[in-house]
C-alpha cells in the first residue's frame, strides 16, 4: 500500500511537470507569432492619435526619421458632430505662421477649413466627427521642426503641436 501511494505521487509530480512544460511552450509559441506580425510592415510608421470633444490631441509632439513614410491615423474618441467638434490633423510647411494659417483656415468652411491654395500643407486628414477615423499617409519631409494643428475654427490654440524630423 505504501509503494502504491508512493508510485501515485510520482504519477502525479509528473503530470504536473508535464503541464507546466506546456504552459511554456504555448506561451512561446504565442510570443513568437507576435513578434512575426509586429514585424511584418517596416515601410510605413503609423502614428496613431486621437482627439476629444474637450477639443484636444492626445499629443503635441509627433518624432519620424527623414525618409520615414508616415501614416497619421487619427482617431474621434468623442461623440459629437462634425459640425460643432469637427477635427483634421494638418501638418503645415516649414516657416508657416500658425495662427495666420489658423485664422485664413477657420474662413474656408466649403472645403472643410483647408485653405484652396494647399500651399501652406504638406498633408492633412479630412474633417471628422465623434466615432470617427481618418488617415494620411505621405513622406517625412526634411529634417526639422513642423507645426501640426486642426483647422476646424478656434481649434487651434489648444490643438497644435509639433512634428518632429530627426
Ligand atoms: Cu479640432
């Protein structure tokens, strides 16, 4: 009786030792499937960010490399329409005076604040509303300091930021 006790134990010891072994191979197997998706699209660096209906960014620094090709999604986590809390993501030229294109911007309601001359931009979004997204994908420009803002009227004292080129 004492042997068969004995021997049970060992049964037991075992099967656990089995269980654990795999625990750690399925937990393996699901670090390697992950870090081959990570790794599947080098190409293009999304930069993901969202605004709010207290008509804010969740950034106000953007980092690339020169060369980089650049995706901003951007992310309405509010609920409020476009027509009251709209917001786009605008990356301006180099040497744009913000709150000049800001206020040039807030006049052009017929093509959703995005001044006709497209002079100024180098790339934006379209105007969105709460549980909305929208993307822009283009290339880095050279390196430097870029100013972003949303265009929709009065937006851009609060939501502005900087894009940064290393
Ligand atoms: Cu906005």
């Amino acid at each position: 009786m004492k042997n068969f006790k004995y021997l049970l134990g060992i049964l037991v010891l075992s099967i656990l030792i089995s269980c654990g072994n795999q625990e750690k191979k399925a937990s393996k197997s699901a670090f390697e499937t992950q870090s081959e998706t990570s790794t599947q699209d080098t190409s293009v660096k999304v930069i993901e960010i969202t605004a709010n209906d207290a008509m804010q960014f969740n950034t106000s620094k953007i980092e690339v490399q020169a060369g980089d090709k650049v995706k901003i999604v951007l992310k309405h986590v509010g609920k409020m329409p476009k027509n009251v809390m709209g917001h786009n993501f605008v990356l301006l030229k180099k040497g744009v005076d913000l709150v000049k294109f800001g206020n040039k911007a807030a006049t052009e309601k017929d093509s959703e604040y995005i001044p006709d001359d497209g002079d100024d931009v180098i790339a934006h979004t379209k105007l969105i509303g709460g549980g909305e997204t929208a993307a822009v994908e283009f290339n880095a420009p050279e390196s430097g300091s870029y100013d972003f803002l949303c265009s929709f009227p009065g937006h851009f004292a609060i939501m502005k930021g900087k894009f940064v080129v290393k």
